[in-house]
C-alpha cells in the first residue's frame, strides 16, 4: 500500500459510506443483535470481571514469555510430526506456502477462515501462481464472489444483506435460481463448496491458539468447515501470528470462555478442533503432512514496546468493532487494511507505519466502550492517545514504524505558544483578553478553524472570562 493513498483513504472513504444508507442500515441491525446477544452472556458483572482479568492474565503470562514459548511450540510441535517455518514479512510467508504447495504439487486448495492470510493477500499470490484457493467459511465464500474483502474480523459479509446476497449467488454460481430464502441460499454454497473440498490437494487455515506445552493448534468455527479443510486434504498448511502462543493446554478453557460470548454472543462455538499431529498408523481421517507457518510482519517489533505491547493481546473477538460507534457507522471497508475498528486502529499503525495509518487511531472518539468489552482488558483508549503522540512526536520512538510522521512545524508551534499561555498568568490573562476582543473576528475559513468549522459552528468567544465575570459578581478576589 503506498503509504500517502492508505493515508488519504480513511477520511474519503468514511464520507462515501456515511452518505450510504443501505450500508449504515445493514451494520446497524447486525451490530444491534451482536451486542444484545454479547450482554445477555455477561449478565453477571461479577463473573465477567473475574472471567476477563483471567483471561488477560493468561494472555499478559503468554506474551511475558514470548520468544521461549514460541521455541517451546517449535519443540513440540517437531515431536509430534508438524514441521514449523518461520516468516518475517507476509512475502516470506507467502512464499514458504507457495513452497510447501509446489513441492506436495497442489494446485487446488480448500481455506477455513484466516484473518492472517488475509493480512499476506495470499488469496492473490496463490492465484498469480496458478493455484486456485477457494474460501470454504460462508461469509468469506460471499465476499470471495464478491471479489472484496472482508469488512469484519469475525463475519466478514456483515455489510450485505440476504438481497444482495441472493442477487450475487443467480449472478455467480452456476445454475443458481434467484431466491431470498436463506435455507435455499446456505445449501447453494454447501453444494458448490463439497466439490472444492473433495478435490482439494491441500487445506490451510488460521490458528486461535497455538499451545506451547503440547503443540497443540486449536482452531475454532460453527461451519465445519474449518474440520473439513483440516482433515480432508492429504495436506494441511496452518497459517498465525505469533503472538497466538498460549503456554499450557489448560490457558484454552478461559478464552474459549471468553471469545464466542464476546464475539457472536454464543455460549461456546459449535466445532472446537484441537490438531496435534499429522495422521497417525490406523487413523482414519487427518492429513499425512502438517505445516504450521509463524508470521512475525512487526509483531516483534510492537512486543518490544512495554505498553504498546499489550495490542497482542487480542484474541480476535471483534467486540470493539461491534460496540464502536465509529466501525458500526463507517463499515470495516473504510478501513482500507485487513484489520478494522479499534482493533485495527491499533494494529495496522504498528504493522503497517504511522506514515501509512497514521489517520486511524484518530479515528476514535475515544468513549471506552471498546476496551469495556474487550475480553482481554486491552487498554484501547489509552494506546490510541499513544499512537497519537507517536505520530506527531518529532523524532519518535523507533518502536513505532513511521513515527513522527504528522508532526507539522505549525502544529509545534501552535503546542509551544498553548504551552507558554498556561505556564504564565500574565501571558494567560493578556491572551484570553486579546481573544475575547479579536477572536469573533476570525473568519470561520482561517486555517486554523478550518478542520473544526468544516463540520460545526464557528466556537464564539465570550467577551469576559469566567475570572472577570466571578469578580464582577463578588465571588473571587484576583
Ligand atoms: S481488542 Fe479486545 S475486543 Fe477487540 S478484537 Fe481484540 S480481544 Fe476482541
């Protein structure tokens, strides 16, 4: 992504879908029932409390021990037949899957549900190598004939509605009869999906969690197709982040607590697969080779930072995006990188540069509710303000990519004089004097009202100050 158009993108994109009522009803009655249902599992305050800490601890324990936890899981994970590779950027990665398909001679591969190969765009790399990957999750099925991406991190169609959704399945799928009817269009994805699953070469997926003690990848889903893609093909290529590591088996049960209640409101998800091993002598079903790729892409570098740190905490729940008032207004499109709402606001600056996202953090109104939902007590509010002063901080810390690259020579000085007016009384009385005599003849066009009265009323300052006017009434001295 160049840097100046993921720059641009946000504000542009925001306008178009705010102006589009279809979009705004559609996210709307989705995020509506995804918070409803969110509640209606934490109604106990008490237990919710008590549930998040744990699940933050094990998280905040995990992350604590990164770097032997994650030679750990290579340990473990080589004893029980998966071969592990490890990539620094999304080519590497890309790369190393390509690889590993070319050299088992797969040409068709079957996809359970990854956000982190959407962060690779491996869709588009295998394509261009003359592999053809098909989405085998409902939503990305969808957005995959769509040709779009996703716009949620969990149900990533969330944008359309069963109209156009019916209208893109007659357009796209062979034989296809319009209909509205939402059994008649799940089973036109299944029939067309079973022979992509049947004619596989390989499957890869995305990993919840990866258990350092008994290299265990734990992968969550209600389709089961997440199982099929995993079991079916003779190969199966896993594809994390590594912050995904989790150090024992026992740290599962708390967030597997804590993610579909968070995420779709359900008590837990209706397939909970648990891989450690290719297939064994005597098994009936499982692939004969697993890989498990580990995707670094600046995770490292946001891991070394102490309070920046605690974005990987995320388990990928999506409850910030759905309780935002921005995301559930602006849609997960306007984001224009593979991570949208808080959760992205957060990551893609750090993965991606401030100098290329460096508009989103601001993005936020900065009201909380994000980090009231997140299960894994992510300071949300708190690392935006960060990232914030990250980007306009000359000289910024090298722990955030593209730092200091808002910061404006006008905008310094404007801090600088604001500085000097608080720290003197004097220079404090003589400024609010001044405004209140000169300030109402600023037009509402000068630069440095504009971002403000573009969208609001020009401020109006009052002709005495609250000083002046205690004093004229008695209530203070000076
Ligand atoms: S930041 Fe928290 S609420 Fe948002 S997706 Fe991650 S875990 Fe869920």
């Amino acid at each position: 992504m160049d840097a100046k158009a993921g720059k641009m993108e946000f504000g542009a994109k925001a306008h178009v879908a705010l102006n589009d009522p279809k979009l705004r009803a559609n996210f709307r009655r989705a995020m509506d029932g995804l918070m409803t249902k969110r509640a209606a599992q934490f109604s106990d305050q008490e237990e919710w409390e008590a549930l998040r800490a744990r699940g933050a601890g094990v998280r905040a324990r995990a992350l604590a021990q990164l770097p032997q936890l994650l030679e750990r899981l290579e340990a473990n994970c080589t004893a029980n037949g998966i071969q592990v590779h490890w990539a620094e950027t999304t080519a590497e990665a890309n790369a190393i899957v390509l690889g590993i398909l070319e050299a088992a001679g797969a040409r068709r591969v079957i996809k359970g549900k990854s956000m982190v190969t959407e962060e690779m765009h491996l869709n588009a790399y295998l394509e261009a190598n003359g592999i053809a990957a098909v989405e085998s999750d409902l939503g990305e099925y969808i957005i995959q004939l769509a040709g779009e991406a996703p716009s949620h991190i969990v149900m990533p169609c969330i944008h359309k509605n069963k109209v156009e959704i019916a209208e893109l399945f007659a357009d796209k799928i062979e034989g296809q009869v319009y209909t509205e009817n939402v059994d008649e269009l799940t089973a036109a994805a299944r029939a067309a999906l079973r022979g992509s699953f049947a004619g596989a070469d390989a499957g890869i997926s995305g990993v919840n969690f990866a258990v350092a003690e008994t290299g265990t990848l734990v992968l969550i889903e209600n389709e089961g197709n997440g199982r099929l893609s995993t079991t079916l093909p003779p190969l199966h290529i896993a594809v994390t982040g590594i912050e995904k590591v989790l150090e024992k088996l026992e740290d599962v049960p708390p967030l597997l607590s804590l993610l579909p209640r968070s995420a779709t409101g359900q008590p837990i998800t209706t397939y909970v697969n648990m891989i450690s091993s290719p297939r064994k002598p005597g098994e009936k079903d499982g692939p004969n080779a697993v890989h498990l790729v580990l995707l670094d892409n600046g995770r490292s570098r946001v891991h070394a930072d102490p309070e920046l740190g605690d974005t990987l905490r995320c388990i990928r729940c999506a409850a910030c995006m759905n309780h935002c008032p921005v995301y559930t207004r602006v849609g997960g499109h306007t984001y224009t990188f593979t991570y949208p709402g808080p959760i992205g606001k957060l990551l893609t600056p750090q993965l991606e540069g401030l100098d290329c996202a460096g508009d989103q953090p601001h993005a936020s109104t900065l009201c909380k509710a994000c980090a009231e939902v997140c299960p894994v007590q992510i300071p949300i509010p708190d690392l935006l303000v960060r990232l914030r002063t990250e980007a306009v901080r000359p000289g910024a810390a090298a722990a955030v990519k593209g730092g200091g690259s808002s910061a404006s020579v006008s905008e310094s000085l404007g801090w600088a004089g604001w500085r000097l007016l608080y720290a003197s009384p004097l220079v404090y009385r003589i400024g609010t004097r001044l405004l209140g005599w000169f300030g109402n003849l600023m037009p509402a066009s000068a630069p440095m009202l504009k971002q403000w009265t573009s969208v609001r009323a020009k401020p109006k300052f009052a002709p005495k100050s609250l000083h002046e006017l205690a004093r004229e009434k008695g209530f203070c001295d000076e």
